[in-house]
C-alpha cells in the first residue's frame, strides 16, 4: 500500500473518530422577553442561551419597548395581543419569543393609566385625578371600572348592577347642574361587559 493511500484511509479514520462523539447544534433563536409595567412606563429584558456569542438585536429590542409602551396605553389592547405584537417583531428577526408580562398586580397581570375627566365621579374622583386599573372583565358590584361608550369613548363610572352580561354603570356624583340653561346630571347607562376595559385599582 502506498504512502498516500495510507495516509488518506488515516485522516478519514480521524475525521470518522473526530465527528462521531460531536453534536452539531444551530444557535438558538428561542428569546424569553419580560415585559416590566406599571401602567405607564415600559422595562423589556432579554434572555436566551447565548451560543456562540449570538445576542439578540438592539433594535429588535427598541421596536418591542416601543411598542410594548403603545400598546400599554392602548384600550383595546389585552396581554394576548401584546405577546402577538412582541412574536410578530421578533418573527421579522427570525427569532421565537416567550413572553411574560410582569407588573405591581402580579404576572400576566396588565395595568393602564386613565385620567378622569370630568366632574360625574364626585367626590369619589376629581376632574384631570389619574387612576390606575387592572384589565379585566372580571367585575363586581360597587367596583369603579373604565369602560367604551358608544358615544361617549372611555368612561369612569361604579357598576351598580350586574344582569345578564350587562352591567348598569352610574355616576357617584347626583347633583344636578344647569349650565346654560340646560340640565346636567352624570351618565348613567347599561353597557355589555365586554366593553369594561378595567377595573380601578389606584385613584
């Protein structure tokens, strides 16, 4: 047997013996995204396994922060929506991202800020008082709640009755006012429930 063919039958045994004890893995693109808030401000954190020194991008990062702070001021937003909005950004990155929601209420518990406008929750609320509620559906009677009027937008009002999956909201305020020549009292109204954006926890 010739030199070369020994020495070729020689490295192949050696790869052979080199790639047979060695697991090839892919860097990891599976990120754990933490979502800090207080109803206000926005805190996001990373993490992941970092192989091969891979980090997740900045500016993956600047887009999940700013949006995560638009839709924490966002009415209609729910945590299921927000994780949808965080694994579409990440997904453009080609990245897969578990999210988690973390704030004074606990996990996957989503507050927001409202500011009150108006005088019908006196003495209870003053006008421009902001309050923090929780986002729920989950309401009682005698709880004040932030809900979507039809005409009105978002209101602040106590629920005073429950039936049906409605739910009868009324202004604390029941004096009565006339201001140019015409009667103003707080609005009271039925809403469907799925219209409660939250409940007040801070005010």
């Amino acid at each position: 047997m010739k030199f070369r063919d020994i020495l070729i039958i020689t490295i192949l045994i050696l790869v052979a013996t080199t790639t047979s004890g060695c697991v090839y893995l892919e860097p990891s693109q599976n990120v754990d995204v933490t979502i800090t808030t207080n109803g206000s401000d926005v805190q996001l954190e990373t993490s992941k396994t970092f192989l091969f020194f891979d980090t997740v991008p900045t500016s993956m990062k600047r887009e999940m922060t700013n949006k995560a702070l638009a839709d924490v001021y966002n009415d209609t937003s729910t945590l299921e929506s927000i994780k949808n909005d965080m694994q579409e950004i990440a997904e453009y990155y080609d990245y897969n991202v578990t999210v988690t929601i973390d704030s004074q209420y606990g996990k996957d518990q989503l507050p927001m800020v409202a500011t009150v406008k108006g005088t019908s929750m006196l003495p209870t609320l003053q006008d421009g008082q902001d309050v923090v509620l929780l986002k729920t559906k989950n309401v009682k009677v005698g709880d004040i709640v932030v809900a979507s009027h039809p005409e009105h937008g978002l209101i602040v009002k106590r629920v005073a009755r429950i039936n049906n999956g409605q739910v009868y909201l009324m202004s604390d305020n029941r004096e009565v006012t006339i201001t140019n020549n015409m009667i103003i009292r707080g609005l009271d109204t039925w809403l469907p429930i799925e219209n409660v954006v939250g409940v007040v926890q801070e005010y």
